[in-house]
C-alpha cells in the first residue's frame, strides 16, 4: 500500500512538474514567435517599421481608399548629406541619426499613420484618411520641424530631409507609381537644396 502511494506521488509530482515544464516552454515559443514577427516587420536599427510592413499597410490603405473615398498620403524622406555625416563622423554615429530620425518620425505622425525605414537613409511615412493635400503638406511641415529640433552634443550636425510627397487616388493609381511620384517629389526638392 504505501509503495502505491508513492509510485502515485511520484506519478503526480511528475505529471505536475511536465505541464509545468510544458506550460514554461510554451511561454517560450509564444515570446520567441513574437520576437521573430517583429523582426520579420520591423527595422532592426530603428525599430520603426520596415519596407516589408510599410508595403502591405500601404497597399491595405489604397485598397480602403477605394472604398470610403479617403485619400492616402505617401511622404518619400532621404537624409540630406547623410554620407557626410557617417563619413565624418563614423558609423556607429550615422546609427544614431538614423534612430534619432525615426524617433522623430514615430512622434510626429499621428496613431494611425506608419513611420517605416526602407533603407539606408531612407524613409517612408504612409498617411490615411486625408482629406485634401493641404494635410500631407502640415503632416511634411510637421515632420521638418520635428527633425531640425534634433541635435547631437559635441558635434556640428543639422538633419535635414529631402520630402517628397503624393496622393493617391490623385498622383497615381498603383503601388508603384505611387512611390515613383513621391520619390520623383523627393529627388526634385533634393536637387534644389543641392544647388541652393
């Protein structure tokens, strides 16, 4: 009787201590499927979204637009004279203007609009349920003035963005021309800071 006793005992701490261990390694896998999405959406420098989240948002909002009859905007960012920078002052420090950058970003956006790195030194904000062009133009100047507050202590740096700007339905009817008329916005004002 008392080794069925503790063969049960034994049989219970050990069930208990496998779903216990089941439970913790379940915890496990939820935390690291988690950490692999956001990776898998998000810029791993910046922690903004990257290309890949940014292209479905974009698409899923054209997509709304033509239904409700909102307008989209699309703000085509590139650093001006980023190059200089990281070359000057080296790459660990170019990291920190990028992360600068999309902190700025992230703050002046509203909840519903998306702040995205695309590459290099380029950004993308996706702007939704506008009403007229006048509203991407405020979200641009908003942005302008968020990024030429930034400043790094000990070193003699302005950012400072080229923006480009687009609407959909107005400037473009698909996804590609619709960054092809922002990014064409983009490198008109870059040209004209160059040559100002």
């Amino acid at each position: 009787m008392v080794s069925a006793l503790v063969v049960a005992s034994l049989f219970s701490w050990s069930r208990s201590r496998s779903v216990r261990e089941n439970h913790r390694l379940r915890l496990i896998s939820e935390s690291q499927r988690e950490e692999m999405e956001l990776l898998a959406t998000h810029d791993f420098l910046t922690g903004v979204a990257n290309r890949r989240l940014f292209i479905e948002r974009l698409e899923l909002a054209m997509a709304d637009s033509k239904r409700t009859g909102d307008r989209v905007g699309l703000l085509s960012l590139d650093l001006d004279d980023f190059k200089v920078m990281n070359d000057t002052y080296g790459h660990a420090f170019g990291d920190e203007v990028l992360t600068a950058v999309a902190d700025r970003l992230r703050g002046a956006v509203r909840e519903t609009d998306l702040a995205a790195r695309l590459g290099g030194d380029e950004f993308g904000v996706l702007l939704t349920h506008l009403n007229t062009s006048v509203d991407l133009d405020i979200a641009s100047e908003r942005i302008h003035a968020a990024l030429a507050t930034i400043t790094f202590p000990g070193k003699d740096v302005q950012v400072l963005a080229s923006i480009g700007t687009a609407i959909y339905p107005d400037d473009a009817e698909t996804l590609d021309a619709f960054f092809d008329a922002a990014d064409a916005e983009m490198y008109r004002i870059k040209r004209e800071h160059h040559e100002a």
